[in-house]
C-alpha cells in the first residue's frame, strides 16, 4: 500500500502527532464557526502556508492536491448554482483550507503516529463497552492508507480507457473503482482476522 507521509525534516514534522491532530481539530472548528470571507480567505492563506513550505517539491505537492481541487469546484459549483456567490465562496475557501490543513498534517504525520495518537484519544471511549480503542486507530490507519490507493487505481482506470482510444468519463470509473476499492478491503480484513491481530497493538501498520 501506498502512503501520504512524507518523510522530511521540518517544523511540522518535528512536532507531537497530538499537537498536530489537536491543532487540526481547533483550526477546523474555527474554519466551521468563522463566515467572514475575509477571515476565511485568511484560514485558506495559512493553510496553502504551511502545505507549500513542506519539503515536498512544488510537483507532487500540486499533484496531490489535484483530486481535492476537483471536489472543491464540485461543491463550488453546486453552491453557486442554489446560493448567492458569496456564499459559494465562503463554502470553497472553507473546503480548501480544511483541506490543505489535512494534506500538511497526513504528509507530516506517519500512519503510526496517527494510530497511537487516535487510540490513546479513544481510550475514554472504551469504559462505554461498545468499541474498542485500537479499533478505532486502525479503522483510521486504514483510511489514510486507503486514500494514495484509490487515487492510483482511478488513475490506473483512466489511462485504460485512454490506450483503448475510449473516451474517459470521471462517472464511468465510479463503479470499477468501487469493485476494485471493496475487493481490497475484503483482503485486508482477511489477513487480519488470519493474524489474530483485531484489537491488538496497531504499531506494525506501517
């Protein structure tokens, strides 16, 4: 499997998985409560800071960021058709800097680091009885895992249909995406009942 970690020596790098992961939950709760558009766009400006000052290479850190473009212009379009244009507007700047706030931290943040941090933050969960805390981190180890992935196999299906000389429709790769996603899953979660290792320690998901 593929990952999003980029492994790097910067600021964001250096710091604790829980400050980041804190940090990113405080900057989204003041991205969500803040309607100014001159605030946002300030949200969106130290985010595109902190994602572009990463040791990443201008390239591949454009071309990551290729997939969320297209949600946001998605949503952006489908605002500015139902809302006032200021409204649109506020709902893409409020998507990209959420959005490039969580591209900074899953490509400053290694997938254990992320597993660790959400389990030991799950824990309090557990005197409830109903889930278990590394569950939890795995479910979203997996997640994070799973994202480079489904990325490459749509682009997998694209160039396909490209060297047949057929016309490529981003809908038309929904389905095998989705066959070719849950066939994954199924195997992940057959090698991990077949190790045993369901809700034990996580540190070997790398």
């Amino acid at each position: 499997m593929q990952s999003l970690y980029v492994e790097a020596d910067s600021i964001l790098h250096r710091m604790a998985p829980g400050v980041k992961l804190g940090g990113l939950v405080v900057f989204s709760l003041a991205v969500f409560l803040t309607a100014n558009l001159w605030g946002l766009a300030g949200f969106a400006a130290i985010a595109a800071f902190v994602y572009f000052t990463l040791p990443i290479g201008l390239r591949p850190a454009l071309a990551r960021l290729v997939p969320m473009a297209f949600a946001v212009l998605l949503v952006g379009g489908f605002s500015l058709i139902f809302n006032p244009w200021e409204q649109a507007l506020v709902s893409v700047l409020r998507l990209s800097a959420l959005m490039l706030t969580a591209a900074a931290i899953t490509a400053a943040t290694s997938v254990p680091d992320f597993i660790d941090t959400i389990t030991r933050a799950a824990r309090p969960l557990e005197k409830t009885g109903l889930v278990r805390a590394a569950d939890i981190g795995l479910a979203v180890g997996l997640v994070i895992r799973f994202v480079p992935d489904i990325l490459s196999r749509y682009g997998a299906i694209r160039d396909a249909h490209r060297a047949r000389g057929i016309r490529f429709r981003p809908r038309g790769a929904i389905v095998p995406l989705i066959i070719l996603t849950l066939r994954d899953a199924d195997s992940i979660a057959d090698a991990i009942d077949a190790r045993g290792i369901r809700g034990e320690d996580r540190r070997n998901v790398k």
